[in-house]
C-alpha cells in the first residue's frame, strides 16, 4: 500500500508525541540535562519542530552542521501539539486552500504556528514522495511548548552518530533497526483540513 503525500508519522504515546530538533551544544546539553529549555532559549523566536527523525538528520546534517551539534528528542503532550495544528496557517500561499492571497496572509501573521510540508527522507537522506510534517512555533505557541508542553528532553546525538555510522559503512539494515518507529498519528482528518489540499 502506498504511502499517502500527507501524514503526520511520529513516535507517540497515549498521552505524548516526539518530534525532534538539533541546538548548539549550550544550549542542547543543558535543555537535555535540565529535562527543559533553559532561560537562554528565546522564547520571542519562531521555533520549528519535525516529528520525522530522518528529515531532521537531513536537516542538521547527522548532527555535523554548525550550532546543530546537539541533536534533541523532545517528547511533549498530544494536547499541545494538536493546539498547535489546530491553530496552524499552512506556511505558503495555496490556491483552492486560501481564499485569496491577502486573506493567507492575515492569517500566517494572527496564527501562532505555521506547517510546512516537505519531502521525508531516507536513510541517504534523500528526498521521498510522501511529505513530513514541520511545526514551527511562535509567540503564545513557542511559549508553550519550552514551558508547559514538554515532558521530557532527552540529547540523542549519539544515536544519530552510531546511525550515520552504519549509513556511511553500508550496513542499511543496521541502520533501520535503530531507527525511531514513526506509526501515523492518529488526528483527525478535520484538524489538518486547513493544512493541505
């Protein structure tokens, strides 16, 4: 069965949902030890968090990239990231989605979370035809999430490291069978309607 274009597919709980995200070690050693995001973290910037394991490795180049040394697992509450879908405005303009333009507009500037849609990724890294979810968060969300969504923090670097490792050497099946599980989560067709077409 192929996979749909769009799909949230996260390690999730009952109650949680992990989604992922690389910081400078400063700030990425102390969120993980502390289990939260210290006082440096700003908290007035647009944060963006990927529920796709693998998009984040592309993303922050395995953990290699500059002041993305430290890669995080954050495991935060369904019921935070479903607010923050809820009060999403898809990050780009969509005919047929939009009313008009202006309209997306007004609303990408009043929404306090904004989705993007981007190709998932394989164990190279290389882009697929289904979409992974992207949340970026700001104001009243970014909040939220550093103080009272999150659960736990966890800095997961070495795993990245140990897969790319595996990656590098050829030995694929080493790799998948340390990758996080991804299942689709289960929201409603009705939260993510304003989200895609």
């Amino acid at each position: 069965m192929s996979e749909p274009k769009y799909r949230i597919r996260a390690r999730h709980t009952d109650s949680t949902v992990t989604v992922y995200q690389a910081y400078a070690p400063e700030i990425g050693l102390s969120a993980a030890r502390d289990g939260r995001f210290p006082a440096v973290w700003q908290r007035d910037r647009m944060t963006w968090i990927k529920p796709s394991f693998l998009w984040m490795m592309y993303r922050c180049g395995w953990g290699t990239k500059e002041r993305q040394e430290t890669v995080l697992a954050v495991e935060i509450s369904r019921e935070g990231f479903e607010w923050a879908l809820r009060n999403a405005c898809l990050s780009h303009y969509e005919h047929g989605l939009h009313t008009d333009h202006d309209t997306w507009k007004r609303q990408l500037r009043r929404a306090p979370a904004r989705v993007q849609w981007d190709p998932e990724r394989d164990l190279h890294l290389q882009p697929l035809a289904h979409r992974s979810l992207q949340l970026g968060l700001a104001g009243e969300a970014a909040r939220r999430y550093a103080d009272e969504w999150t659960v736990s923090i966890t800095d997961i670097t070495s795993l990245a490291r140990t897969i790319h490792a595996h990656v590098q050497g050829g030995d694929l099946n080493a790799a998948q069978q340390l990758l996080p599980r991804e299942p689709a989560y289960p929201v409603s067709e009705g939260t993510l309607a304003h989200l895609h077409r």
